[in-house]
C-alpha cells in the first residue's frame, strides 16, 4: 500500500461557522498525519470566496482508489459537520503527495 496526499478542491455556496469549520476538520483529523504535516500542509484551506481545498492522505494501491477514498471520507465529514452536499460542490480530487517504501 502506498500513502497519497489527496488534494480535493471544493466551494461553499453558504457560509459556514467557526463550529462547523471545527466540526468537519474533526472529522478529517485523522486523514492528515505525518506526510502532510511533515510538508507543512493544512488540512482545509479556506479563502475569501469560500473555495476551499482539503488535503488528506489515504492508504489505496492506486492512485485512482486514493482519489475514490478521499472523496468518500470529505463527503462523509461534510454530512457529518451539517453541509449538505449541495452546499458544498466538489472538483475534482489530485495526487499531491506520494509516500511509498518502493
């Protein structure tokens, strides 16, 4: 298995809260750990727009399954922190990252 750095760019259509700001980067916290931290990543970027990125890291054989895993766990932190998804459209997932022991 190879760790990826998952960047998945996205856009709040509604403002959100310092609570639910707190909530979903709770809910992700795990999917950010050593290569991320060790290269100075945020795990949610949010700018003045309300576009945001966030970056995870996932475990996956491929680079396609990483990007899949992501997503999966963004949305599920999104419904977990009370975005709908409607609410907050997402683009499409890139590799930013790779750690493997090859």
């Amino acid at each position: 298995m190879t760790t990826f750095v998952i960047t998945v760019p996205g856009t709040f259509l509604t403002d959100i809260t310092g609570s639910t700001r707190s909530t979903l980067e709770r809910a992700l916290a795990s999917q950010h750990t050593d290569v991320s931290e060790s290269e100075g990543l945020d795990l949610l970027t949010l700018h003045e727009d309300n576009t945001f990125s966030i970056r995870l890291e996932v475990e996956a054989p491929d680079r396609y399954e990483a990007e899949l895993n992501a997503t999966r766990l963004l949305t599920a932190a999104l419904r977990e922190a009370g975005i709908k998804e409607a609410d907050a459209p997402l683009g499409p997932p890139a590799v930013t990252g790779i750690d493997s022991d090859l």
